[in-house]
C-alpha cells in the first residue's frame, strides 16, 4: 500500500429512508504495530469548518475520530456494543453501536472494511446501517 491513497466511504441507514451517502477523497496511509492509519480532510458543503479524520483499523475493530466542529468518536468492535458520547450544538446525545458483522480484506492495492451495525440514539433504536470504508493506493 502507498503513503498517498484515495479514500472511500459509503454508508446507508435502512431504517431512516435516507439516500446512500458516499464520500470519495485523498489521504495519507501508514501501517503501525498491525494497524492500518488513515488520515483525511474534509469540508462540508455548508461550513468554513475542516474536519480532520484519524482512521484506525485491524481485521476486528474500526475507530474513527473526528476533529473540527463537532468532535466525535466511534468505535466499532466485531460483535460487540460500544458506546460514545456525541456533542452536538444543542447538547451531547448517547451513541450505542452493536456491531453485528465486520468483514475486513487487504491486497497490496486495496484495503476494505464493511460494518453493518445498528445504532441507538438516547438508549433508542435508531436504524440499522451499514459503512463501507475503502483505501486504495494511488
């Protein structure tokens, strides 16, 4: 895998009718003590503000961490439930995520992760969802 990779991100909630969302963008690849870093830049549409993205994953749990606006960190661990505290403009809200498939797969040219999980807001359900996050070298 290069340093210099093209970063891909789809994901659908089933539950809330909403449209795929999908994300394609450049970053920076390394690979530490077994896992896979990638780092990205990304600008909303709407917002002046960078949200910076730290990426961590191996072949059983995916963290992501964003910096810039509203602060936010998931982890998502291979049939488990782990739980988060989401800050937002109007308060923090609780996020439980229940990871119930992780499929992870690595080349030297391509290195995939696909979670479905569903996700709670408040201690209720939310949706069922699913992410795919893609690196490839360019």
């Amino acid at each position: 895998m290069t340093k210099d990779v093209l970063v891909k991100v789809s994901g659908m909630q089933f539950d809330m009718g909403d449209e795929p969302i999908e994300l394609v963008i450049n970053g920076t690849y390394y690979l530490k003590n077994g896992k896979h870093y990638v780092l990205y830049e990304e600008q909303p549409e709407d917002d002046d503000v960078i949200i910076r993205n730290i990426v961590k994953f191996n072949d059983h749990n995916f963290e992501m961490i964003k910096r810039g606006g509203n602060n936010s960190y998931l982890r998502f661990e291979k049939e488990s439930q782990t739980s988060t505290v989401y800050q937002t403009p109007v308060g923090p809200i609780q996020i439980d995520i229940f990871a119930r498939d992780f499929e992870f797969s690595e080349t030297d040219r391509e290195i995939s992760a696909r979670i479905k999980y569903t996700l709670d807001i408040n201690y209720e359900f939310v949706s069922e969802c699913e992410v795919t996050f893609r690196v490839l070298s360019r």
